[in-house]
C-alpha cells in the first residue's frame, strides 16, 4: 500500500503540487436485520481504493480511483493536479495550511473478539432469537432486530514525510418493537433508537447488551404505550436520559460548532451556524455547570469519534467547546484554524471512504459529567418530566430553534415516579436552553453514545459521531406542544 502512496505522491510532486496527502482505505461491513421472526438483510461487502488531495496554485484538487496499478494510481493524482489547477483560475485567496508535524505510526482499535471471526449463523441465531422474544407480548405489531459492523483499515501519506496506518472495528446492534392501536403508533427501542447502539469496540459490544433480558420489556412498554396519560402541554422541569441527551448535544452544539459550517463553506443537511466568530470566548452558552469538550482520543471512551490521527494526518485532541458554560472552541482544520486564532488543526477531518474528500466532521462531542447521583436527582425533583430515547426531531438551518420528541416520558412527583406518558416532547432556543441545566448526573450514570448515521456534504458521507452523556435537568422548558391536540 505504502508503493502506492509514494507512487501518488511522486505524480503529483512532478505535475506541480506543493502539497499532497493519500489515503489508500479498505472497507469491510456486515448487516443483518430481522423483522417479525424473519431474516430481514443479510449483507457483507467490501471496497478499496485510493484517494488524493492536493495543492497547486493555491487551490485544492482531488480524485480518487479503485485502479490500484502504477498506472492507475499515477492518472489518479495527475487528475487531481489538473482539478487543483483549473480550481485556482476561480480561488478568492491561496489556501494556508497550518503547520503539523510528520508522524509515521500504526494503530488500531482495542477489541476483544472481532465480529468478522464470529459466524453469521450465530449472530443471526441471536437476533431471531430476541425477535421471538418481544413477539411473544400481547399487543405488539411489529419487531426488527439489527447487527452492523465495520472494519476500516486506512493507509495516510503525506508530502511532509507522514505514513499512517490505522485499523479500526466498529460494531452495533439495537432491538425495537412497535404497537399499532387504531390511529395511534407506539414505539420502544433498545439500547437506544434508530439502530441502538454503536461504539468503537468488537463482538463483546453485542454480548454486553443483554438483548434476551431487554427484549421482553421493550415490547411490554410499546404495548403499555397506549394506555398510558398524555404527556401534558406546559413550561416545566425536564429532564432528559443520556442518549436523547446525546442527540440533543449532536444538534445544537455539535453541528453549530463545525467551522466550515460557520464561514459558509458548507450548508447542505445540516444548515449553516449561528455560532458567528465574534461569538469565540464571548457567548454564554450554557450554565456554568455545563462542559462540553470534543475529544478523539481514546481515553475519552470508544466512540465512533475515536481515532489516533485525523484524515490530515493531525494526532486525536482534546479541545473545550464549553467550558464553566462559555463558548470556547470549534470544530477546525488545517486550513480554517488561523482564522480563529489558533496555530494549530484541532484535528477533525475525516471522510467516508476512499472517493470522498475530507471534511471537518464530529469527533465526541461530549457533555462532561456533573455530581449528581440519578435517584438523588429524582429525589430532589417535586414536579418534572423524565424523557427518555428519541423518536423525532427537527431543528432550523442555524441550529438554534428545535424540537424533540422522545419514545416514553414518565411524570415525577414528589421525587418519585409515578406514571408512563407518551408522545413526550419538548422544544426551545439552543443557548436558553443549555442555560436551564442545572443538575448533571455524575460518571457512573455517563454513557459514550454512537451517532452511525450523520449525514454531511455534497455528494453525502455518511460518518459516525460519539456523544457521551449522564442524565440530566433542564428548568422552565416548553413541554408538550409537538402532539397536542389544537
């Protein structure tokens, strides 16, 4: 692989490039599904190739081929040049990288027993399994299990003397069982929605998650759904379990926070920000109890934002999004860092596959654990709502007005709690909102979330973002309005 990569690099140098970076990726993934006691998909698939950015006159060029010959790879990188060059005939300013060091390093992702070792007929034993499980509770209608797992291995080259191996093994897995009762749909999910959850980590993320345990009570809540109290209209206390937390965290802080998305560089399926430059080191964000952090390295958790080195080559950081509740950084590259100040890419390019160009992307946007223990904070709450794994949400294109909507609520009273609601939901302004917190639970109730299915760009890369979170409240919040009845 690394032939190829000086082969690319060589080609580009000799047509005029002042900078190159190449990525060779060799991607494996595995998907299976069941619905209703029933395979659903049962897929495995492979791709390789190699793509090149690079400089020439100022301006980025790129291209990308699965032709993995001399010739091949050397017609690749010419047209990359070729695409650099006609772009400068239309550029406002010459591009400035940061500067960055060279590394030449391997790396890999921990795991414990690789799921591609493990067989197919055992993981989906396992699945129908759980399936028969929640088909077993009067009242449930429909029921869908899902594995998915990836294994990308990605070789870096750059003009500076970089040369970097990286393995990483993604794996994910999630149960659900829906109710239909006349007009009305109710839904459970486990351990989380939309495909459950998904972490840096082999096999044992599988065997970790119980699913013969929660199967029957995912479908025993769908069902008890429907006669459950309506989540009431009102401005109240909320508090939010940790993974509709994480979504809350990947839409209004996350996605404001990517800088290309604030300079106008990119807007497609996310929108723009209204996190303007003026705003670095000068808004209040949240309350002074809110940190939030951005952090690649695998010490922060196995997310699907850990990594050892970005698609720049720049070592996995830690940067402060929010600190003591003030806006403190962004999401940066080594193109856009100067222009907040800093001399220095926080290292968050990354990119799909091998024929995508590499963008500014979520690493783990983490809310920081508090010091509250969760019943202490149920206790502690006399009239509020808990709301837990979402089901919906909407946001504006500046990331500043939303609404969520989560699969169950349950009203607390008294420090207890003391029913099932469903359709919960609730909306607000991003920074009012951050500035109601005022209990975050502590590190024993802090789970790193994964996000597999954020979707950015022209053409789209779909990537996987991590968001840690521990339950937590929110104050004087809008409850209710998404289904109520006018």
């Amino acid at each position: 692989m690394w032939d190829l990569c000086t082969n690319a690099l060589d080609t580009a140098k000799l047509r005029g490039a002042s900078y190159g970076d190449v990525r060779v990726m060799h991607l494996r993934q595995r998907d299976l599904t069941t619905k209703n006691r029933q395979v659903g998909t049962l897929a495995q698939s492979e791709s390789i190739g190699l793509g090149i950015r690079v400089l020439a006159s100022g301006a980025w060029g790129f291209a990308s081929t699965d032709r993995l010959t001399r010739e091949g790879v050397a017609a690749c990188a010419a047209q990359a040049v070729s695409i650099a060059k006609a772009s400068a005939l239309a550029k406002r300013s010459a591009v400035v990288l940061a500067p960055e060091k060279a590394y030449v390093d391997s790396w890999q992702s921990p795991l414990r027993k690789d799921p591609f070792e493990i067989p197919l007929e055992t993981q989906l034993a396992l699945l129908l399994a759980a399936d028969t499980e929640m088909r077993r509770v009067k009242g449930v209608t429909l029921t869908e299990t899902n594995m998915q797992f990836r294994k990308i291995d990605s070789w870096f080259a750059s003009s500076i003397g970089s040369r970097i191996h990286q393995r990483k093994v993604i794996s994910g897995c999630g149960i659900a069982a829906t109710s239909f009762q006349g007009e009305e749909i109710q839904k459970r999910s486990y351990p989380n929605s939309f495909g459950g959850q998904h972490t840096l980590q082999g096999y044992e993320l599988v065997e970790s998650l119980d699913l013969m345990r929660y199967a029957p009570i995912v479908a025993e809540e769908a069902a008890a759904l429907h006669s459950a109290s309506q989540c009431p209209e009102k401005f109240g206390t909320l508090i939010l379990g940790g993974s509709q937390l994480g979504l809350q965290i990947h839409e209004s802080i996350g996605h404001p926070i990517e800088l290309d998305r604030v300079l106008g560089q990119e807007a497609n399926f996310a929108g723009t920000s209204f996190l303007t430059l003026d705003q670095l080191n000068r808004l209040k964000y949240a309350s002074n109890i809110v940190n939030v952090v951005a952090d690649a390295r695998l010490d922060h958790g196995p997310g699907l934002g850990t990594f050892a080195y970005d698609d720049e080559g720049v070592p996995a950081q830690c940067t402060d999004i929010i600190k003591e509740g003030k806006f403190r950084g962004y999401l940066s590259n080594r193109e856009t860092a100067h222009l907040v100040g800093l001399d220095r890419s926080s290292g968050t390019m990354r990119t799909e596959s091998w024929n995508r160009l590499p963008i500014i992307r979520m690493t783990n946007v983490s809310l920081l654990p508090g010091t509250w223990d969760y019943d202490d904070l149920i206790a502690d709450t006399q009239d509020g709502i808990l709301m837990e794994t979402n089901r919906s949400w909407s946001i504006d294109d500046r990331r500043y007005q939303f609404q969520f909507s989560t699969e169950v609520g349950w009203e607390i009273k008294g420090g207890k709690k003391v029913r099932m609601l469903k359709n919960p939901s609730y909306s607000g302004i991003t920074t009012e909102f951050w500035n109601s917190c005022d209990a975050i639970c502590k590190f024993d109730h802090w789970t790193l979330w994964g996000t597999p299915n954020c979707g950015k760009g022209q053409p789209m890369q779909t990537m996987g973002t991590g968001h840690g979170a521990s339950p937590s409240r929110f104050r004087n919040v809008r409850i209710g309005t998404a289904f109520s009845k006018q």
